[in-house]
C-alpha cells in the first residue's frame, strides 16, 4: 500500500476598525491548500464549498455550544487581546528617533563620508548639494544597516579634492521623517577618524 501525506490548516482571528468600531471574526479550514470549511458568524452555521466538507460540516452544526463558543471567542475575546497587543506595541510602532549625522574622512585628500546612525524608523534619505544644488557626481551611496539597538545607519561619501572643497561649498543633507539635518563640509566639522570607524552590526 502506498501512503501519501496531507495537509490540514486552520486560520482564526478577527479584525478591528480602531476607527469606526467596527469588528470581524474569521474561522476557516482548508485540506492539501483547498477551502475545507468555515464558520458564517451572521448566520451561524458551519459552510462547505466543498462536497467532501459535507458530513463534518452537518456534525459541527450540530454542536450549537461549540459554535457559540467560537463566535463568542472571535467577537470578544479575539478583539481584546488585539486591542490589548496594538497598546502594548504603540510605543514601538509609533517611536521616531531622529539620526545623528557626522561627517568622517581619513585624510584632506580622502573621501568625506556622511554617516547617518541611530536612527527610527529606517526610511532616510542621504544627498549631497555644491553651492546650494543638488551634486550627484562621484557620490557613493551605501547600504542601510542595522545597529544592535534597534536603530539603522547609513552613510554616503563623495570624492573633492582639497581644491574644490576651498572654491565651493559642499553640503551634506539627510532627511528623515520629515526633518532635515544639513551639514556643511568645512574644516571644523569633518572629523579625521574614519580610519577607527567601525559599523555596528
């Protein structure tokens, strides 16, 4: 005799309008990826679209406790503890933790980098501008990477000479949750440490 394996699975859980109120539940099973059965809280009753579902289906109607056990778990139970989750992750979900931005080089005549690092959440955007524009020549953007803390890092380097950083102005700009922090490549504000630098991993 040849055995053959199947697959049986069970979704469950509601949903929650933190808006108008408004609450759902769903219980659903499937069998080797197809719709099994489901539970219709509005009429409460257990459905089939399936012909094998049929006797499980007729079975489970009749258990009117389980039933109402279910929907009781779905429209009351279920809500509270998701409104329950969604307040103790409110704290996290809604945090913003602006970056800190440096910029590094290892010589006068090295690359500067503009290094963003600890900031929340991860979307940020790094550009640098020449005399108030916009500069995209000889910019390398890099990865973002996470810090151990939760926070992300990224940085961004350009290649002057000590020549033209002397004849123009170069900026370096991130944005970030709607903020923008803007520094100015000048002696007093590059620090010569990169050669030290490590990201944190």
């Amino acid at each position: 005799l040849s055995k053959s394996v199947h697959t049986n699975q069970r979704m469950y859980g509601c949903e929650w309008d933190d808006e108008t109120g408004a609450t759902n539940g769903f219980f659903q099973d499937g069998y080797d990826g197809e719709d099994f059965l489901s539970l219709d809280l509005k009429e409460m009753r257990w459905i089939s679209p399936v012909q094998q579902g049929f006797l499980t289906v007729q079975k489970w109607n009749k258990d009117t406790a389980n039933t109402e056990y279910q929907k009781q778990y779905l429209s009351t139970v279920c809500i509270e503890w998701l409104q329950k989750y969604l307040q103790y992750g409110k704290s996290s979900l809604q945090k913003t933790v602006p970056p800190h931005v440096s910029l590094l080089q290892k010589s006068s005549s090295s690359p500067v980098t503009c290094h963003a690092t600890g900031f929340y959440p991860n979307e940020v955007k790094i550009s640098w501008m020449r005399n108030d524009e916009d500069h995209d020549e000889d910019v390398d953007l890099g990865e973002l990477l996470p810090n151990e803390d939760g926070t992300f890092q990224k940085m961004s380097t350009i290649r002057v000479t000590p020549d033209e950083l002397k004849k123009n102005q170069f900026s370096c700009v991130v944005e970030h949750q709607g903020k923008t922090i803007k520094k100015t490549l000048t002696d007093g504000k590059i620090l010569v440490i990169l050669s030290s630098f490590r990201c944190k991993m």
